[in-house]
C-alpha cells in the first residue's frame, strides 16, 4: 500500500481549510483516511499550520511520501519549534541577570 501524507480539504467556499492527513495514495482528496496529524489555514497570517512533527516523522521513516506543500509546512514547523524553544532560554538567561 502506497502512504502519502497530503492535505484534506475542509471549510465553506472561497473558505478553504486544510487537515494534514496520512491517507493511501489511491484514495481520493477527501476520502478515507488513517490518521490526522495537523491542520493548515491558508487565510490566516503568519504561523498558520500545526503539525505533530513525530507523527509526520514516524510515517515518513515507515515509507510514507509527502506531498509538496506538507513537506513545505513539516519544515516550517520544525523552524518555528526550534525558534520558540531558543526564545525562552535566553529569557531565562536575561532575567536572573536583571535581578
């Protein structure tokens, strides 16, 4: 069975919401799926994607292949968690320094 990871359509019209899902390959958009491992708002601004980056990296690591624009936001996701684990160690640092 061929696994991909790609994006489910959801949300009203000219109102797209996406859900990260893992689905087989042969299965439609928004047909059958196995699991939901984020979602996608491409209306909202700045950070608008969640993803379960060990969900996304189990299923990758067992054969399952991403498709273009969820490859994109697994790397953005992990970007924007290393960014905000760095943030509050140096605001631990700064603040016993203040004081």
């Amino acid at each position: 069975m061929a696994v991909s990871i790609r994006l489910r359509r959801e949300g009203a019209k000219n109102r797209p919401y996406y859900k990260v899902v893992v689905a087989d390959s042969r299965c439609p958009r928004d047909g059958k799926f196995i699991e939901i491992i984020g979602t996608y708002d491409p209306k909202k601004p700045a950070h608008n994607s969640t993803i379960k980056l060990d969900r996304a990296e189990y299923w990758i690591s067992k054969g399952a292949q991403p498709s273009d624009t969820v490859r994109s936001l697994i790397k953005k996701n992990k970007k924007h968690t290393a960014t905000a684990q760095v943030a509050p160690e140096s605001e631990r640092t700064q603040t016993p320094a203040e004081t």
